[in-house]
C-alpha cells in the first residue's frame, strides 16, 4: 500500500498510537486509499495518444515564430 510510505513521511504513527478512532476508522481509511489509488493510476494508464513525438528544436522554432 503507498500510502504506507506517506504515512511514515508525515509521522502518523504519532497520531495512530495517541488516537483511538484510528483504529475504528484504519479499515475505511485504507480501502479508501487503495481506491484513490486504483482510479488515478486508470486515469493515468487511459492517456494515451497515437500522434507522434514532438520534437524540441521544432517545437522551440515555432515559439519564436
């Protein structure tokens, strides 16, 4: 689960051991996580586009223009 990793970059582990509802609620928080996650990465995975690479050099030319 990611959002393991963002808990321990913001220290919740504090949070976790000092509040009581977070134990009631970690289920629900978790699954909710994990489904943030499962829509985002579809959302991501659908953006797809068949044109073909742009190129710098052009694409600066055309700036100036």
């Amino acid at each position: 689960m990611h959002w393991q990793k963002w808990a321990e970059r913001h220290d919740l582990s504090v949070h976790k051991k000092t509040n009581s509802r977070w134990s009631a609620t970690k289920g629900a928080f978790n699954h909710a996580i994990d489904e943030v996650a499962m829509v985002a990465r579809n959302l991501l995975d659908s953006m797809v586009t068949n044109s073909e690479p742009r190129n710098r050099e052009v694409e600066i030319e055309h700036a100036r223009i």
